[in-house]
C-alpha cells in the first residue's frame, strides 16, 4: 500500500497517558506500558483511522507481525520471562495496538491474564528510564535512527 508512515499519526490520548515512549519502528511507535508489575510492550502502527489489523495492507499487516516477533523475541530475552503473552484487544482504546507482555512464573497475575488485575504501579522515573535505555540497546538495530 505505502511506504513510511502516515503524516497525520497521532497517538491515542489513553495510549499517550498510559505508557512511555521507547522509539520508532519501521511501521509501529514502540512504547513501555507504564506499569511496573510487568515487562510491557505496546506496538501500534503509525496509520491513521485503522482499528484492526485486517484494515491494514497486507504489506503493513505482515510488517506489523515481524516488529511484534521481533520485540517479543527482545523482551522474553531481557526480561528473562517463562512466556510472551500476545494481543490485539481494542476494547477500550479503539486505534489498533498490539501488547507484548513478558511473563514469569514469580509475576503477581501468574497464570491470569495482566488486563484488569489489580491496580497500575507506574514507574518511578529513574526505573521507567533504565527499562527504556535497556529496550532502546535491546532493540537498536530495528529502531529507526530519529528515535
């Protein structure tokens, strides 16, 4: 369909409150989910108006699932998880984005699903800043060169 990303991308105001901003890649902005009790990616393509993944072409729909494998692939390595947990809800937040989250036997939702157990812990910054510095080393040789 297109190469590069869309101009007039921006990210949703939830997204924006709820994570923090690790980088770009090729198709998708990488973001932490700003929730301490879980190593977090949020993925979400830099296309405007799309709500689903079959919305996307199918260029940018095989793009998106090499970034996520690639980012799963990183995280279940950094953060030293049992298993990555993948998906694509949209239930409250409506632009399409993708979670990877990394799972331990030792987390706090272990074998539950992460969405909606307990309350948020967001980062303290000085911790929130060393998982993006790791992620940014972790992942620099997909991040684009302007992140």
């Amino acid at each position: 369909m297109r190469n590069g990303t869309d101009q007039n991308f921006q990210l949703d105001p939830q997204l924006a409150h709820d994570t923090l901003f690790v980088g770009d890649l090729s198709l998708c902005r990488l973001l932490l989910m700003n929730d301490a009790r879980f190593p977090w990616l949020v993925l979400v393509p830099r296309r405007v108006g799309v709500t689903e993944v079959w919305e996307l072409s199918q260029e940018d729909q095989c793009l998106l699932m090499s970034e996520v494998a690639v980012c799963a692939q990183k995280l279940k390595y950094l953060a030293g998880a049992t298993k990555i947990n993948i998906g694509a809800l949209g239930n409250i937040v409506r632009q399409l984005h993708v979670h990877v989250v990394a799972r331990s036997l030792e987390d706090t939702a272990w074998p539950k699903p992460v969405w909606s157990y307990g309350g948020s812990m967001r980062y303290a910054p000085e911790n929130g800043d060393v998982w993006m510095r790791v992620l940014q080393e972790g992942l620099k040789d997909v991040l684009s060169r302007d992140t």
